[in-house]
C-alpha cells in the first residue's frame, strides 16, 4: 500500500521534532490525521515508539499540546505517536453534536452496527494501518512498541494490547474506563457500535477480557480520587478486583485531590514514559 | 478596595493547584480572567511570583495549558499568573474580526484614543489591579515578583519592566516584539491606541526606553530561528543593538529550528524559571 503523508506543520521541541500530519485511510475510507513526536535519538536511528490514545472530545493535538510528554520523550529517546479519536465529517446524520457518540467518540472498535460501521473502524485504523505506517515512514523500532491512553483512550489501550498482545509490548492507562459494559458512556457507545443484543459488548471490555484470561504485561493505572467520572464512568475498582482474581499483574496508584484533566495527566506523565522506557528496554 | 473573587476552577498539578479565577475589574470597567498556578510550597507560606503575559490572541488559559511549566515551578516553589490578553466583550465596533486588534490583542498599554481608551487599559490592569489583587488573595511574597511574556507579552513583559521597575525583579521573555515602533504589529496597534501622530509610542516600545535609559534588571531571552515573525515583527536585533550601546545585560539566545510558538517556548521554560529563581534569590 502506497501511503501518500502530508505534513500539515512541524515544530522543533526539545531537540526533536512535533509533526503533524494527515493521510487517506483506506481502512476507514476517509482523511485522518495524527500526531508523531520524534526525539533527537531519532536522527540517529530506531526509537521505541509509544501512541497515546485520547479521551473524549480530543484530537490527534490534545496529547502533544497539553501532556508535557516531549521533554521526558527527549531524555528517554522515545517517539510519541497520537492520533484523532474518531472518523471526522463521514455525513452520518447525528455524527456531530453529542460528544459521547461519533465525531470525538470512536472508543478504539470497529463499528458492526450501520451507520456507524461503514466508517468508524478505529481498532482497525490504530492496530493496522496507522502501526504499519509509523514503522513504515518513521524511524521507530517495530519490536519495541508500547501503548497508553486516556479515559475513552485508557479503554482503547487496554482493549487493544489484550486484543493484540503480539503488539504492544508495554501499557499504561490514566484514569481509564475501565469496564464498559457497566458504565453509561460504554453502553451508550456499544449499544450504537456493536448493537443493543450486547453479544460482543465483552470482547471490547477490558474487566471482561481480564475475566476471559487475556492477558497484559505489567501495568500502570494512575487515577485522581477527585475525579467525577471515576465512580460512575471509569469503574476502577471492579477492573481491579478482576486482575485480582486472575493474576493480572498491576499497579494502580489513586491520588488525593487530582481530577480527570491534563493536569492530572501531566503530573504523571514522567513516570509513565519512565514505565514503558523500563518495560521497553527489557526486550 | 473589595474584590470579589470568583473561582471559575481549581486542578490539582504537580502537588500544587491550577485555579482559573474571574473578577470585576474596576480598571477596566468589565470581568477579566486570569489564572494562578500555586506550587505546594505556597501551602506553607509566601513563594515567589511570576506573571507571564500571553501573545496576540491568547487567553489567561494558553500558557498554564501549553507551556508545561507547572512542573518546574513546583520544584522550585514559584507562584505562576497569567491573564487575558485584552478586555473582551466591550461593544467597541470593530473588536472582534482582526486577531492584531482589539480582543486578544491589548498589547499590555493603556489606550489613550477613542473607542478604546475607556476599556482598554491593560497596563494599569497588570500593574495595579491584578498586581495587587494576587498580593493580596493569594501567598506571594511582595518582594519577590518577576514578569516575562511571548511575543506580545514579551513586548509587554519588556515594557512594564522597564516602566515599573519597582515592580518586577527578574525579566525574561521569549520571542518578543522588541521594538514595536518599527514593525506592522506595533505601528497598527499604537496608532489606534495611542493614536496616529507617534508622539508617546515610544513610551511603550522596549528599544525606545533602553535608548532614553531606562534599565532592567539582568535579562534573558530566547528566540528561535525558524520563527516567521522574526525579521518584521520582532526587531530583536535593533534591541539587541540598543542594549549594547547603553550598557543594559542581556542574554540572547537563538536557536536553530525552532518557531514562534509553544513547542518553542515549552522547551525554554525550564532555564527561564531557573533564571527567575536565581534573580529573585539574590534579594
């Protein structure tokens, strides 16, 4: 597959380079756009590369604008990959306009219910077509891949590297939605998704597919004790009790006072690099 | 005076807190925003503060969102302020529509023509009003204030310096408009604030002050080499000159690649807050 790139901007930061960028998805039918970070160690060679996989209402920008993740990036020689979080003006009558439901709201799946099916392919974007094309045009090592996200895009790290564990070789998640079938942002969105039968609702549910036996490499979850979605949305404790039961390892640190924003995020960001840097570096 | 302080948010952020603050500005004569990262030292007691004043289109939220600062100044114990960039919403024909005008584009002066005179003071803003509210409302140390600024800002942070030196104890900027009476940003700004006939522009103009000998305190600035707004905009090099003819310090760094905008800055943030504690800790 020939992969024409367009550079929409590029930025010097901390001795690499922010790159924006924009391609044809033959996968989901339309233009995406994603986000590269490549530290100096880049112009010297393969890095290990990381995608960071966004929350609700976020762009391929959010994570590199305001995550503060380049600096440590560029003292660890990590690449930092980003990348819209759904399909964008597909013409689905309802796509805009509510934000926990198209446009903003792919939740990392593909789509088995029309409309949605014909364009919100996100698991497949991010796992095939948007993988082969960053080992392809930029320098990052293929065997040192790791995956991390956020909220809806916490979901989407977890689903993902249970889902396709040849692939990514280090995760961590922020303040995740940690069990979608219980929560309304995940019904709603699997309802629409995958139908309202919820017959593969648990193939796309990290708690569930903890349950199943899949398994992860060890995992870092960071989650703010004042975050309001936690109780409701992102059902921690019941991911938890699961990679309990069945010998899941994991680390999750809760921290007083801390919500579920980029400033939240940014705190940590430096141990989460500094996490998949040492998982990375193990292989 | 009494201040009514509304708290529009607070984060928690690297063990301090990120707040977003609206108040009735009697200077101005309408609500103003402005931001206030308070770093965990300040639950102790009285911290340094410094003020950064955002460029053309900014908002109080731009550099507490983009510049990545939160974390150093948390290590080092410094209050960071920022604030909008002009008034808004005042009903002056012709506000909105010209990112180089009016909102967004105070340029940190109090404007002495018509229509904008009567709202458009931001330099009695910073310097008096929010000045002293941050004084008084939060745990700064009165004597330990520094300011620095991008682009408009750095005009700003310049300007107010060299004009309050009573103020401000420590100075930096990044990219600034350094001679705002030589370039198109400046001249259409002045001659509708100050009006067209020149003759106080060069009260705000940071080369025309260094000329007429006033002085700051020691002074870095950094600025990129790929930046676009370099040669017509900024006029570094005639600040430059006039700082060496009349004996002012300063530190000029440039460096290949990077732009105008926060990844640029972001990566500068950390020596410019080591270079505001170190001035403010001489005192």
């Amino acid at each position: 597959m020939t992969t024409h790139l367009e550079t929409r901007s590029t930025h010097r930061c901390f001795g690499g380079t922010q790159g924006f960028y924009q391609h044809f998805s033959e996968i989901i039918g339309l233009p995406m756009q994603f986000s590269v970070y490549q530290p100096p160690q880049a112009q010297q060679g393969s890095v290990p590369v990381l995608f960071f996989l966004a929350g609700l209402t976020c762009t391929e920008g959010t994570f590199m604008i305001k995550a503060g993740a380049q600096r440590m990036a560029a003292q660890l020689g990590i690449m930092l990959v980003s990348m819209d979080t759904s399909p964008r003006q597909t013409g689905i009558p309802g796509e805009a306009g509510d934000w926990e439901l198209g446009s903003g709201a792919g939740f990392y799946l593909d789509a088995t219910e029309a409309p949605w099916s014909k364009y919100f392919r996100m698991e497949s974007y991010v796992t095939q077509e948007l993988y082969q094309l960053i080992l392809s045009h930029f320098p990052a090592e293929q065997n040192r891949v790791g995956i991390f996200g956020h909220s809806m895009g916490g979901h989407g790290a977890l689903t993902l590297a249970l889902r396709s564990p040849e692939l990514y070789r280090s995760i961590s998640a922020f303040a995740p939605i940690a069990a979608p079938q219980h929560c309304p942002w995940g019904q709603k969105a699997f309802s629409h998704y995958l139908g309202a039968s919820r017959g593969t609702w648990y193939e796309h549910d990290a708690t569930a597919l903890i349950e199943a036996g899949y398994r992860l490499p060890a995992l870092l979850i960071d989650q703010g004790l004042n975050d309001p979605f936690l109780a409701e949305q992102l059902q921690l404790d019941r991911f938890e009790a699961a990679c309990r039961l069945h010998g899941q390892p994991l680390t999750i640190r809760r921290h007083d006072g801390y919500d579920h924003g980029y400033y939240f995020i940014s705190t940590f960001m430096t141990d989460h690099l500094q996490h998949h840097y040492d998982q990375l570096s193990q292989l």
